[in-house]
C-alpha cells in the first residue's frame, strides 16, 4: 500500500509500514510511554509523602489530645514545665491549655492541607495513568501492524 | 458464563497469595497486640510503684552510675512526681495524681488493643474463607454437580398477588461468580475475591431475601427456560456482591406478570464443570439447582398443590395458576357463583361445548355434543364434529386450554386435565351412549352418502345417515371440508330421503 501520491515522507512512512518506518513509529511512542511513566511515578512518590506526613501528623493529633486531656485532670498547683532543647522551662496551666489547644488547631489544620494534597495528586495520577493506557495502545497497535506487515 | 465485569478469574496461585496476605495481615495484628499488651503491663507496674513510694520520706536504692554501675542513694520527695504528658510538656504532680494520669492512659491502650483485636478477628475469619475457597477447589474433583432448575409455577397460598417482592425491580439478576481453576484447564466458575466480608454479609442478606421471595411465589412460569450450561455469572452485578455462588435470574414476561423463576443455588467454590450430563424428565418443567461442577441436570415435574380453593360451596380443587386466573378472570368480569371457579359464565349446555373445546393439532375441536343433531344447526357449537369413543382417550392426552381468552399452556394442564375430563366425561358418556344407541338402531341401513373422508376408517362411516356425527381424527382438514359442504341432514329426515328414492 503505497501511497501513491508520492508525496512527504511521514506518509509514507504511515502507509507503507514495512522494515525500518515501523520500527522508527514504534520508538516514538515508547519513548513517549517513558516519558510518561516517569511522569506518573513522580506522581507516585509525592501522594507516598503526603501520606506519610499526614500519618505522622495523625500521631501527633492524638498526643496532644492526651495532653490536653491530661492537663484537664491535674489543678493549679501543679507546676507545669515545657521541655525546650535541654531546659524545663516554666509554664502556666492556663498557658499551657492555651497552647496546647492553638497546637492542637493548627495540627488539624495541617491535615486537611494534606489531605487536599493527596486529593489533587490522587486525581493527575488517574489522569496520568489515562494517558498512559492510551498510548500502550497505540504502541501495541504500531507493533501489531508491523508485526503483521512483516 | 460471565456476566459483564466480572472479576477476573482466580486462579490457585492468587487465592494462594491472598491466604498470605491475610496470614501477614494476622500476624502483624497479634505484634501489636502483644506490643501493646505489654505496655499495658508497664502501665500495671509503674502504678505498683507509685503507690509504694510515698509509704516512706525517703527510700535507700542503689542508684545506677553511668550505664555499668550502681550506688547506693536516697529516693527523697517520694510524693513529687514530674510526669511527661507528650508533646515535651511536663507537670510536677504528687503521686496520687501521677497514678490518676496512669488509669487514663491505660484506657487509651486499653482502646488500642480492642481495635487490633477485631481486625484480627476479621481477617482471621476471611483467612477461613480463604482456605475454604483453596479446599474447594482442590477437592473439586470429586465433587459433582447437580443442577436442576428450579420453577416456582404458581405455589400461593391464598391467590392473592403480592406486589412487595415483583421481579420486575430486578430483572435478569445474577449474582453468581465463578471461580476459574485455569490451570485445572477446567471452566470453572470465577470467583471476583476482591470482595470483602461486608460484601459477602451483604450477599447473604441478598440470598435469605431471595429465598423469602421464593416462598412468596405469584408467578405463572410461561416459558420454561432450559438451564444453560453456565449460568452462573459474576458477582459484579447490580445489587450487593458476596462470595457466595448463587444464580438466580429472574426474567419478566410482559404478559400478565408472567415470570419465571430460574433459581440455581450453588455452592462456593465450585469446581470445574466436566462433563456434565443433562437430563430432562419428559416434562417440560426445568427445574435445576446448581451445585458444583460437574453437573447433572435434573428436573422434574412439580406436584400441583392442592390449595382449597373457596369456590363457595367448599369445593377443594387441584390448584394451579390456570385456575388462579381462571378464576380471577371470572371475579373480574363480575362472575356468577358457578360449580367450578375456573369455568367461565355457563348457563346454557351450548355454553359448555364453546367453552370446552379441546384443541387438536392447534385447531379447535369442540367435543361431542349430547345435543341432537337437528337442533346442532342452530347450535352455538364451533363446529358439529364429534370424534368417536375411541378418541376419548386421545383426546386426554391433548393439552388443552380453558380460557378461550388466553392461548397459554400450562404445564400443570394435567390437573386442568383432570378436572376438564371430569366435566367433559359427564357429557362424553351421554354421547356414547347416544350413539351406540344411534348406532344399534341404524345399523342395517344403506348408505346414502360419500364418506365424508375417505380417510377416517370408523364405524361412523357405517352410518353415514348420521352425516352430523363424521369421524374425527388428526386428518381433520379435510373432514373438516368435507364436512361443511355437507349438508346436515337429519336422519330420519335422510331415511324418508332413502325411502323416497
């Protein structure tokens, strides 16, 4: 099947199909396959971080529920004291409610950021994985035609 | 047979991968559980401490020195306790305090460890299932499978249609998947395990609901549907999934809420389906039950129920769904009280003989008259053949139908059989014996006419002075024609006829 016109190259190259145009088509397309790929494994590992953050944010949330908790059964006269670097430092319960609660906040806070995150990475990912399906067939159907050219 | 997004087929390896996953899911669960356990027995000792401590001002201890020494010390202010909160907060409580915070963290571990507890649970129950499925179908081999479809035709119990559970809200459901065995080289059925527990409660709920409608039945089966090899199909349907095999396919009839039931139950995990061996009773009820491969199917015929029916005057009759309609029918055409409740409106003999017509070769017979011939030319009757005595017991066999209305055969028309012939043997008998009578009476006399087929080798040929009463037998056409362009003649009428001649 040859295209009879006789004109550019690339027509010829998708009429004829035989020997080295097809292998030539056939690269292109993997090529394209790696490129996204790739594309798609970086998606892979940030919606793996965000996952992970999130977790280790999750931890923390209970903690500092069980602080406050806590906090809730102790009364004034306890001293309370705030490990910063190698010091204990003195706190007021009051402070120290306050603070825990703000720390609280801003933890869920954090989490719903995260999990916008992954959202949005979940959804490029479905999208990446879309066009990678698409163009494994056109890289089977490039093959396949050749393979029955040849 | 697959329904339409059905799982891909398991084989022995993935189910085989699943039993490990799950076996890793338990065995990570029973780490944390004990992990937990343990810290819940630290908990129990620092508590001990702690109540210990105030006893005294201050205790003598051997105070340890660098990680390799001890020496011996003074534990003073034994009531002050700094106790870590989380989150690098501290606080300086007295020890009856610290023990208070202790009781609350045990109760978060406490927490922790009844949830590890039910995830163990459930996955070790779905590990069974799991080694069920691989027990299945290693064993498939000798187990074989029977199927029968099953035909709920009309089994009610007081005729009243319910419409809670029509089949219409789930038309063509199967909810049976398969499990593939392909390295058995079987066809097996397939068995989507991505499924969960929950999936598989909900199947069960889906089947008891299932079963509840099967007792409920209202339905005439119209068609018979011959069970198919595999009429299983894949749990990907449209209602709830579970890993249990069962098929069940509920088509709807347009006319008249004819339905009809296939219901297969099977087992799980079945196995392959070699060599199955079909069988069919002579009736043309397909009742099938699936259980495993291979499979035999079976069916057999289903005993009319005998329901009481009230007809008024307490008259139990052989049920079944002609006669449900039947009788419906007649209550809604405002029926009179009537002997039988299936027969329609019946008041004069000439009624019977144009209800009662026995079909014969998809044509209309109508049955022997009692009536006299003379007043057969005005008669109602469809048609003034008679079929001879030997023909009674053709004519038993014939299906027939009641309703003139309706061209539906049913396969319980024995019992309409019974009951037809229990009607129709009441006239039947007269005719006999009218024309045994007729016939001793007119036995010498001449023929005046043509047969009126040649093909109807009967006595009544003897008798064609009775050209009223021709034979009828399976070549009835031309009896027919012949018999219309007869004319009817009387027969004393034809004897003046002969006399004159």
């Amino acid at each position: 099947m040859r295209c009879v016109t006789g004109c550019d190259v690339i027509n010829t190259v998708w009429a004829d199909r035989t020997g080295p145009h097809r292998t030539l088509m056939a690269d292109l397309i993997q090529k394209k396959l790696q490129g996204e790929l790739e594309k798609y494994q970086q998606l892979q590992k940030d919606l793996s971080k965000s996952m992970a953050a999130r977790q280790k944010l999750e931890a923390q949330l209970t903690e500092n529920n069980i602080v406050k908790e806590e906090l809730g059964l102790l009364d004034v006269t306890n001293t309370i004291y705030k490990l910063i670097g190698p010091v204990l430092v003195k706190q007021d319960m009051d402070e120290a409610k306050a603070t825990v609660s703000k720390r609280l906040d801003y933890i869920a806070g954090e989490i719903k950021r995260y999990e916008l995150q992954m959202q949005e990475s979940e959804k490029k990912a479905e999208q990446q994985r879309e066009v990678l399906a698409r163009l494994q067939q056109e890289y089977q159907r490039a093959q396949g035609k050749g393979a029955a050219k040849a | 047979m697959q329904a339409p997004g059905t799982a891909s087929p398991l084989s022995a390896a993935q189910v085989g991968r699943l039993r490990e996953e799950q076996g890793k899911v338990v065995t990570s669960c029973q780490e944390k559980i004990q992990h937990w356990r343990k810290v819940e027995n630290d908990y129990e000792a620092l508590q001990e401490r702690l109540n210990t401590l105030p006893d005294k001002l201050s205790h003598d201890i051997m105070v340890p020195f660098g990680p390799l020494a001890f020496m011996p010390g003074k534990l003073v202010h034994t009531n002050e306790v700094t106790v870590l909160l989380g989150d690098n907060w501290f606080s300086k409580c007295s020890a009856k305090q610290a023990i208070g915070l202790v009781e609350h963290r045990k109760k978060h571990v406490r927490k922790a460890l009844d949830d590890l507890q039910k995830v163990m649970k459930n996955f070790e129950s779905r590990i069974e299932f799991t080694e069920d499925l691989q027990k299945m179908s290693d064993a498939a081999g000798d187990i074989v499978d029977i199927r029968e479809e099953a035909e709920n035709d009309g089994t009610e119990t007081k005729g009243k249609r319910r419409t809670a559970h029509k089949p219409h809200s789930k038309p063509k459901v199967s909810d049976v998947f398969e499990v593939h065995f392909q390295e058995n080289g079987m066809d097996t059925k397939s068995k989507g395990y991505s499924q969960s527990e929950e999936e598989l409660w909900a199947r069960l709920e889906e089947l008891e609901r299932r079963e509840e409608m099967l007792g409920e039945f209202n339905r005439t089966p119209d068609t018979i549907e011959a069970n198919g090899e595999d009429t299983t199909s894949s749990e990907e349907e449209k209602e709830d999934k579970t890993d249990l095999n069962v098929v069940h396919r509920v088509e709807d009839s347009t006319t008249q809420d004819n339905v009809q039931k296939e219901v297969t139950n099977s087992e799980l995990f079945s196995g392959q389906v070699n060599g199955r061996s079909h069988y069919h009773s002579d009736d043309e009820d397909d009742l099938g039950v699936d259980h495993f491969v291979p499979t035999i199917f079976f069916s057999h015929t289903v005993e009319p129920k005998r329901v009481r029916i009230n007809t008024g005057k307490n008259t139990t009759l052989k049920f079944s769904e002609k006669k449900e309609e039947a009788k419906r029918k007649r209550k809604n055409s405002n029926g009179n009280g009537h002997l039988v409740p299936e027969l329609p409106n019946i008041k004069t003999p000439a009624d019977i003989y144009r209800v009662f017509v026995d079909v014969v070769n998809g044509e209309y017979v109508p049955r022997k008259s009692i009536l006299k011939s003379r007043s057969r030319e005005n008669s109602v009757c469809s048609d003034t053949s008679e079929s001879s005595a030997a023909e009674f017991d053709d004519r038993r066999g014939v299906l027939r139908s009641i309703s003139y209305d309706e061209a539906t055969y049913s396969d319980n028309s024995e019992g309409i059989l019974e009951e037809e012939e229990e009607e129709g043997q009441e006239h039947l008998p007269k005719k006999l014996s009218t024309l045994s009578g007729t016939i001793e009476a007119f036995s010498g006399t001449v023929i005046e006419k043509e047969p009126l087929s040649p093909l109807i080798p009967h006595p009544s040929i003897a008798h064609p002075v009775l050209p009223t009463i021709p034979e009828r037998k399976s070549e009835e056409v031309l009896s027919e024609a012949s018999e219309e362009t007869t004319k009817r003649i009387s027969k004393f009428k034809a004897a003046r006829m002969q006399q004159t001649n």
